[in-house]
C-alpha cells in the first residue's frame, strides 16, 4: 500500500464514522411503551389522593419531558419543546393548559387544584404522550 492510499482510506474511515456519529443524533429514539405505561399507572393511582393530586401533575410533566427530550425535539426547556412538537400534540391547548397549571401549582399560585382541571391536565398529559408514541392509543 502507498501511503496516499493509506491516508484515502483513513480520511474514508473517518468522515463514514463523523457520518455515523451525526445521523445517530438526529434520529429519534424510539421510545419504550411498557416503561411509560408502567409510569402513567403509578401516577393516576395518585389520583386517588387530593393531597397527592400536585405529585402526579409533577409527573406527568416529567413523563412528558423525558419523551420529548427521547423523540430529539429541540429546545433547552420544556416550553422550547413543546413549541417545536405542537404540530404533532392533538391537543396543543390542553398540554399547555396543563403545563401552565403545573408550573403555578409548583410555584406556589395555586393552593388547591380543582377536581376538572387536574382530570383535564392528565388527559391532555396522556394524549400528548399517545401523540408522540410513548403510550398506546
């Protein structure tokens, strides 16, 4: 072998394995649906519990986050992300709904959450997650 052979087929080798490196970050991940089912049961049992009801708000978001960070969808915050999947959300209003109703619970606005808008922000949560293939429709 000459040595410009050798440096064809390194140079090859590299740029095949940054290409391998770059399509392996843009692909989505797919996402394991018995792991979030599993999850979205233990939280509804928290609805059983009023005093519980800010916890299983909390996570859902979090179920939610994990999924979208999983599906590669950009941003660096939650509400980035959500922005960047509303095409795919059925329900774009109810997941922001819920998003906002989260982010006062866990700021302290909101004391006690009502019994709709806590069934309302949990269904909005799973639908979201059926959208974007963390749960089975």
């Amino acid at each position: 072998m000459t040595v410009e052979l050798l440096i064809i087929v390194v140079v090859a080798a590299v740029g095949f394995l940054i290409l391998l490196y770059v399509a392996n970050k843009k692909i989505p991940k797919k996402l394991k649906v018995d792991k979030y089912t599993d999850k979205w049961k233990k939280l509804q049992s928290y609805c059983k519990d009023k005093s519980k009801w800010p916890e299983a708000l909390s996570e859902a978001e979090k179920l939610l986050e994990k999924a979208l960070k999983k599906r590669k969808y950009k941003g660096k915050t939650m509400g980035e992300m959500m922005v960047s999947a509303q095409k795919v959300f059925s329900d774009n209003d109810g997941v922001w709904f819920a998003h906002n109703l989260y982010k006062k619970v866990m700021a302290g606005e909101v004391k006690r959450i009502k019994e709709e808008d806590i069934k309302d922000a949990l269904m909005a949560y799973r639908q979201a997650l059926r959208d974007i293939g963390a749960l089975q429709q």
